[in-house]
C-alpha cells in the first residue's frame, strides 16, 4: 500500500492519503479510514516552527548517528545495549548445541 502512495503521489494520478490515515485490522479483514488535522504547534509544520534545517537526512542515517558535540546522537550511545554485531564475535556466545 505504501509503494502505492508513492507512485500516486509521483505520477499525480488518484488520492493520496494526505490527511488521512489508513488503518488495518488482520483479524476482523477491516480498514478504517481517519482523517487528521494538522497541529498547529508542530514543532516542523505549524505556525511557528522550530525545525527548519533538515540537512541531517541529505546523508542519510550516518550522519544522524554521527558524534556530535554532545557525545553519541543515536540509541546505543545512550545506554542501551549495543548491537550484537558490536559485542564480539559469534564464536563468543554459547549455543544450544554446545550446552553451554
């Protein structure tokens, strides 16, 4: 549904979901169609807004999660668990076949 969004967006053809969000139950097969206002103290599209710079998203999620001034701007810098890519090798963790 999204990757339809996009094409009608991009092509100008249909209605797009703008202003409308699109929810979908699995177990009663439903959709429910809510319409949304925008909020005018949104800190990005309301009437006053604050953030103005979105250069940040023009290199993509390396430069969101670079070090800035005031230390590590992404999750694991802020005392969560790092990746297990980051831990250590595999060779490391005991699996079940080893019983260990």
């Amino acid at each position: 549904m999204q990757a339809t969004e996009a094409v009608k967006v991009l092509v100008g053809f249909g209605e797009p979901l703008i202003g409308r969000l699109l929810t979908y139950d699995a177990v009663g097969m439903r959709f429910r169609e809510v319409k949304l206002r925008r909020d005018p103290n949104c800190p990005l599209c309301g009437k006053n807004p604050t953030i103005k710079d979105l250069s940040i998203h023009m290199e993509g999620a390396a430069q969101a999660c670079a070090l800035g001034d005031n230390g590590p701007t992404h999750a694991f810098g802020a005392g969560a668990p790092p990746p297990p890519s980051a831990v250590g090798p595999a060779a490391d963790v005991p699996s079940a076949k080893s019983g260990g």
